[in-house]
C-alpha cells in the first residue's frame, strides 16, 4: 500500500516535470551581449522589416507577412498607436485595423518574432505623433519631459499594452513572439534641447519600462544617454557609424529608411536598392547583427491619421511590398538575395571580430575568421569608379559604391551595386518614372449621375446629371455657433473632430469706405494649413500653406456692400504636428491679423472684434458619408455640362465591385482637395497639389538624401487613392466625395493595380546565393547552374517573352538591348503558359556558344496576363 502510494506519488511529478518541462519548451530566453540578440542562448543575425497594422486591412495581413518571410525577414517591427488605441480617455479601441493582439498572433502564425515599439511616442509622420489629443488637454501636462502629468498618462497605456501582451502570452518569455520592446523613439534631439529635464525623463522611462517586467530587452533608438539596461540603436540612411554607448550591447539598426515620406505638394522620393543595400552591407561588415527596414510596407493613411502636416494619404515609402501589398522590384528581389548571402556567413559574423585589410584608397577588406575552414569577407568599394581589386590571390571586379559577399572568403555570391533579378517587374506609370513600376488599368468609371447609377462608364449625354449636396453657407448664421471675442487656436476648439473650423464675422461698411470705385482688399494672416473664404456667402478665394511653410497669408479685393457684411472663413487643417520640441503648443487656424485696406476710413482691424466659431462641415454633422446619412438626404441633380467650378460640394455614387482580386484605388486627378469615403469608410485625403523639386538625375552613387532621386516633378504628388478590396460589397458600394475646390467628379475612376511583367539577369557561371551552399565545415559548394527565374503574380501566367538574349545584352528591366554576342535561338526560353519558371544560364539551352571565352549573360524580359499568347514569342532583334 505504501509503495503503491510512493509508486503514484512519483508518477503525479513525472508527469508534473513533463507538463511543465514541455510548457517551458515553448518559452524563448532573450538576452543580448556585444554581439548579437541571443535567442536561447544562441546569437542571431535578425533581419526585420516594419509592417504598421493600422495602415493595412486585417484582411492584408497575412499576405503582407509571408511576403516578408519569404523575402528573408525574420521579426516583423511596429509601433503602437496611442490615438486610435483610446480616442478618449479611458475608452480603449483594439478592433479592425487596431487589432493589435490579432495582427502579432498573425505574426506568430508565419512563424516570425515581433518587436513591439510601444513609445508611446512614434513620430511615424502619424497625426500628433500617435499622441491622443485629448492628452493636450490633461491640466499641467507638457509633452516628453519630467512632467508629472505626462509621465502619469504615458505609463498608464504603457501598463495598459504591456498587461494585454501578457494575458495573451504573446512575450516571448511566455511563448510568443515578441522578443524586443521599444520605450520612448528618437529622443535624442529632445533631450539635448531639455537638458537635466529631459535627462530625467529618459530615466524615468527607463526604468518604469524594465519594472514592468516583459522578460524580453527594450530598447531606445536615436538615444545616446539611453540608460542600462536600454540597448540604443541607430536609425538612418546610413549606420555604419554607429557605435553602442556600451561596449557590451549590441549593434541595432532600428529604421534602415527604404525610402521616404511624401508630403503634398512635393516629389516621390525614391531610394536605389543599390544603396539601400550598400548601406546594410557596410553596416553588418562594421559588426551590426540586427537591420530593420523602415518601411518594409508603408501602406496608406486612411482617414485623417497622416500628421506632418501636408503628409499624403500614401505612405508607400518605396518600400520593398508597396502600398497596395504588391511586391516592389527591383527592391525586394536584391534585398532577399542580399539577406541570404549575410545569412550564409552569421556564423562567422557572430563567432569572431574582423580584419580589416586595405585593398586600395578607397577599397577595404572585412575578413571574419571563426575557425578552421570559416571564413566570410566583405570587399568594400566606397569610391564612385569600379575597380579591380586583389584578394587571397585572387581578382574581383568591384562596381563603385559597393559591398560585395564571399562567405567563403573566395566566390562572392553578391554584390550590392549588381542587380541580378527582376521578380515581378511592373512597367512604368506616366509620373513614376522607370524606378517604381506601376501599371493602372482602367477598369471602371464612376457614375456622379442619375442617383448614384452603378453603370460601368458615365454617359457621353451633355445632359448628364449629377446628385449634389451643397455645403450650407447660410446655415451658418443658425444659432450652434460659438461666441468669442478675438481669434481662437482651432485644434483648442475642434479638438481635432473634424479638419475644418468655421471663423465667422460682421463687419459694418458705410457708403463712404466704398467710394472710389476700388475693391477693398481683406487680409487673413493665418498659422495653417488651408483657408477659403467667402463674403456675403460668395467664395472670395483660398489660401494654403506648404510643406516649407505652414503659416500663410491671404490678401485678395473682396465684394464688400453698404451695411453689414458677413465674412466667413473656413480654415482647414492637414493633419496636426508629429515632430518637434513641445509640438502639442503649435498653434494652427487664424492667428490673425485680419483687417480691411482699401475702405475710405482707412485700414479696419477685425481681430480683436467679436467672432463667431462653428466646428465641421454640415454634411458631416448630417453624416453624409455613411449609406444610411446618405439616403436620408435630399440630394439636389444637376446637369454636368451647365455646372461651374463650385466650391464646398457633396457628391455620391454607387458603383459593384470589380471582379478579380487585384487592388484597387481611386484615380482623383481631375478633382482638387477634400476627403473621400466608401461604404462609410474614409479612404483619406486627397489634393491634386503639383509636385515641385528636381527630377533631373538619379544615381545609386554617393551618399543619398531626400532632396535625390525625385519623382514625378510638376505631377500631381498623389493622384491614386487605396481602395481596400475588404471595404466593398459585391453591389451598390457608395462613395461619397467631398470637395472644397471643384474638381469634375465625372472623371474619378476605379482602377486596377496589376504586376504585368517580369525579368531575369543574370551571368553564366556565377555563383550566387541561389546555387551556392555553405557546409556545416564551412567549405562551399556550387549546387548547380546560375539560374534566371521569372515569377508572375497569382492567377496570372507567362503570355509573351519581350526580350531574350543569351550573350552580351546592355540595360536593364524594361531598357534590354542586344549587344555584339547574341545566340540566334535566345527565344527557346520557353516558359508560355506557366506562373514561373526557371531558366539555366548556360550554353547546352542555346545549342551553340555565341561568343566563346567571353562570360556571358541571360537577360529576359516577359509579359504576364491572364490570357496566355499561343503565337510562338520572339526575342525583340
């Protein structure tokens, strides 16, 4: 009986050990030391790529991180969005888009880990920073220092995601995910400016952080005084000057920019991968173990969530997966080929330090020796003419600006300068220029007409009617106004419900100020972002500020009357600040002075007069944008071909869903600025603001800044709008279309963003990381012949092959050209009627050596469809 009891008491804590011993399976320790994160003990070299879930669908999710995954990340990277978490106080948001635990478990479910960059503070060109408005409001609060009040608000939410990451185990010390968190971003320039301020401020989150207890390291970027245990990081164009402010942390690259921000009335910006990836290369060959592209999906500022101000409803940041989720190429194929080819020497890279070695003025070796038979060795190039170099007796041609990949210290398998494939090549747009291919397919266009019709194009009848709703100027006189004397701080009044703040006045003009037969002229001096004015209820005109310069002026001649006049300016803002020292005190609205010239009593100051403030736009307070506010109202038809340019219009349509799955976007060009929504949902804002800058020239050679590779100069900045699939029903979707300037609604259309085309380049012979293998002893091995691969979109096929040429063919995707050597039966790439295929760059495929002793190359271009071309294809002669 006794041994029986024993015998079971000792199967009940096996089985207990067992229980606990497979829970503790699941649980990752991370740590770090001067090399890298450690993941169970284990160094690892991460590649990372930030994916903001706010800026996608949840319907987007998935695709978005398996295309990361498949082009070699390991960690998906995003902030926490303060503002769309708890629009007001206490009130907590975490549906749709701002699924913040469904968006990291989909993380978890493509087997990737998270790092969770809760700030609060993100910048992110995100209205207010991410920062909820209300927070401006909090009694005694100043923003980002030693502020009781703020430190109070910014650890309660803080808490607050923290606890809701714990209770569903998504640390990785309980089994999940997350493996790095970030406190506070880019704090750096603040603290200096805040001095002891600002010094105890950082320790203060420092601490609040760790006490929270995660079990995973946090981590400051763009802070160099960022106390232990914080890891600093570095973000940047470049970073390979980077240095720990501990010898015993490693080096983290937290935002390598991919590209960067567009703000109205500015150019694209677009960054070579050249030297995107000539800038992680230097960076891991300097000993960095952890890059994070900033962005790896930009996505799309749905709503009014784009701060800056003027930044555009587009975040695509010429990402590697662009806005719409369709792969980017060049970008994402050199960066993948690029991530293999560090991954076959993290070995090396983590187990030992580098030698550095001159091959030149401008030419260095990086060699890493980890043991016997372990070798890896960066040859750099930071100079702007190519060179041949010497290295381990043997010879490499070394493009300029460049990096090139031997992980076994003999084959380089990449170079960072040479662009080998081309999966996905979309042909270019009339303003993108050959950078960013983009194909737009008309597909639909929107009927502005006859309640609403869902016809698939508009009428050519003159007498076309369109269903309006004109925003009510004289509603403005009814008694919701508010009162006060002077002019009034319009976010203090908004309190950001709304872009548009009505400023109201009467001014008395006697038969004397009006003598002489010269318009008076009206002065409005105003802090931003947008102003149109009317008088006696007849538009007078508009202003606007820039991107350079937020404040502006209007001063036009008005159409004044004897007696009183009612002046009525409507101030607009284009998103609140999200950078700056103490931004939550800029002012923006009609600071004033506002005063009449031209009157014959001389100047009138209305400043200090009484005003009267209306908050929104009627049609929003009738909410004309959802189906249900839209039905409700009497909309007014008029005919399209009698209309004038008018200001301050509503205007719906229903259009049904296109067939197909490919994304879809709204082409505004022929509006002028307002908002658009469909079934309720706003797509955003949108203005037909021309791009100024200079697109003269583009090279991946040098260093690279914004003001460099600009696109689109003297286009519209951003004239297609995301449509996400998710939003429409298969019939009767409405739009709604505000519109302050008056634009021709008869012209939007729905089109269809499509990968068309697809092309391969690639060298005989050539090692690279697709036919090269590193052994466990680290001897390398060619696996087979290079290959060219081509890979159409899903549901889409090979139709035609454009371009094909086995020898010495010049150019690059979309530019090929024959060159001295060309086999005559380059068009035997057969690939007509397949989603992908590979192709051997060697003779036996070509029957015949075109140009003996002479390393030959496989250029290919071909056109992917839905219909498949059975004519037999021809290389372009």
């Amino acid at each position: 009986m006794e041994t029986h009891s024993v015998s079971k008491l000792l199967v009940f804590f096996m089985s207990m050990a067992l229980f606990l011993g497979s829970e503790l399976i699941h649980c990752t320790t991370v740590t770090y030391d001067k090399k890298a994160i450690l993941i169970n003990g284990q160094r690892r070299l991460l590649i990372s790529g930030s994916i903001h879930y706010p800026r996608s669908t949840p319907e987007m999710w998935e695709g978005l991180i398996q295309k990361a995954k498949d082009g070699g990340l390991d960690v998906i990277d995003t902030y926490v969005f303060w503002n769309g978490h708890e629009p007001s106080p206490g009130n907590y948001y975490f549906e749709g888009r701002y699924d913040l635990v469904g968006f990291i478990k989909t993380v978890q479910k493509a087997g990737l880990f998270l790092h969770l960059r809760i700030g609060p503070y993100i910048c992110a060109e995100w209205n207010f920073g991410g920062f909820p408005v209300w927070l401006k409001y909090v009694p005694g609060i100043s923003f980002r220092t030693d502020n009781g009040p703020f430190k109070m608000a910014m650890q309660g939410f803080t808490q607050k995601i923290v606890q809701m990451m714990k209770d569903e185990k998504l640390f990785a010390s309980q089994g999940g995910p997350i493996i790095l968190s970030q406190i506070e971003n880019e704090y750096g320039p603040e603290s200096k400016a805040l001095g002891a301020a600002g010094h105890n401020y950082i320790n203060w989150a420092a601490q609040m952080a760790v006490g929270l207890d995660t079990g995973v390291p946090w981590v400051m970027c763009k802070e160099d005084d960022a106390p232990d245990p914080m890891i600093n990081a570095c973000n940047g164009f470049y970073c390979d000057g980077f240095t720990p402010n501990k010898p015993y942390k490693p080096a983290m690259w937290t935002e390598a920019w991919s590209g960067w921000f567009t703000e109205f009335g500015g150019t694209i910006h677009h960054r070579p991968v050249q030297d995107l990836a000539f800038a992680v290369g230097r960076f891991i060959q300097k000993g960095g173990s952890y890059v994070n592209y900033y962005m790896y999906h930009g996505g799309t500022n749905f709503g009014r969530t784009a701060g800056g101000p003027f930044i555009t409803t587009s975040y695509d940041y010429d990402a590697p997966i662009d806005e719409y989720g369709l792969i980017r190429e060049p970008k994402y194929g050199h960066l993948k080929e690029l991530h293999k080819a560090i991954k076959l020497c993290e070995h090396s890279l983590l187990s030992s330090e580098p030698t550095v070695t001159s091959l030149g003025t401008y030419h260095q070796a990086y060699v890493f020796n980890s043991g016997p038979n372990r070798c890896a060795a960066f040859l750099s190039n930071f100079h702007s003419t190519g060179a041949k170099v010497t290295f381990n007796n043997l010879h490499y041609d070394l493009p300029p600006w460049s990096v090139s990949i031997l992980p076994d210290c003999r084959n380089e398998v990449f170079n960072t300068a040479k662009v080998s494939e081309y999966v996905g090549a979309r042909i270019a747009s009339p303003f993108i220029h050959k950078f960013v291919s983009l194909y737009l397919k008309l597909l639909i266009q929107l009927a502005f007409h006859q309640g609403g019709s869902s016809n698939v194009t508009c009428a050519d009848d003159p007498n076309e009617q369109s269903v309006t709703y004109d925003e009510d100027i004289s509603s403005l006189n009814d008694g919701s106004s508010i009162p006060a004397v002077g002019l009034l701080e319009q976010i203090n009044v908004t309190r950001d419900t709304s872009d548009y703040l009505w400023y109201m006045t009467n001014v008395d003009i006697s038969s004397s100020d009006l003598g002489g037969g010269k318009k008076p002229t009206l002065t409005v001096q105003s802090a931003g972002h947008a102003l149109h004015v009317f008088v006696n209820g007849q538009f007078s005109g508009s202003a606007f500020g820039t991107r350079e310069q937020r404040q502006f002026t209007f001063a036009e001649p008005v159409n004044l009357r004897t007696g009183i006049n009612r002046i009525a300016l409507l101030s607009i803002a284009v998103g609140l600040p999200n950078v700056g020292l103490h931004y939550e005190s800029w002012k923006t609205g009609i600071q004033g002075p506002v005063f009449l010239d031209g009157l014959g009593h001389g100047r009138k100051d209305l400043t200090s007069q009484k005003w009267f403030y209306k908050v929104g736009l009627k049609g929003e307070e009738m909410n004309l944008v959802s189906p249900n506010g839209a039905s409700s109202v009497d909309w007014i038809r008029r005919s399209l071909a009698t209309q004038t340019k008018q200001t301050l219009k509503w205007y719906k349509a229903y259009f049904n869903a296109p067939g197909g799955n490919e994304p879809l976007a709204l082409d505004m060009s022929s509006m002028g600025k307002g908002q658009v929504w469909i079934n309720g949902q706003s797509i955003g804002r949108y203005w037909m603001a021309y791009a100024k800058g200079d697109c003269s020239s583009c090279s991946y050679i040098g260093t690279f800044r914004p003001t460099e590779c600009q696109l689109g100069c003297g286009q519209p900045t951003q004239r297609w709008y995301h449509v996400p699939r998710s939003w429409l029903k298969p019939t009767q979707n409405l739009v709604v279309v505000f519109e302050e300037l008056g634009g021709d609604p008869s012209k939007i259309t729905l089109v269809k963003r499509s990968v068309t085309g697809v092309c391969g380049d690639l060298h005989e012979n050539h090692p690279n990381v697709e036919n090269f293998d590193v052994e466990g002893n680290e001897n390398s091995k060619t696996l087979h012949q290079a290959q060219v691969h081509l890979q159409c979109a899903p549901g889409k096929s090979i139709s035609s092959i454009k371009f094909a040429s086995f020898g010495t063919p010049t150019g690059t995707c979309g530019s090929f050209q024959q060159g001295t050597c060309h086999a005559k039966n380059s068009h035997g790439v057969n690939c007509i009627g397949r989603e992908s295929c590979s192709v051997a760059v060697t003779n036996s495929i070509f029957k015949t050596d075109p140009c003996p002793n002479v390393l030959k190359r496989l250029s290919v271009e071909a056109v992917c469809s839905t219909e498949i071309t059975t004519n037999q294809p021809n290389s372009r002669r």
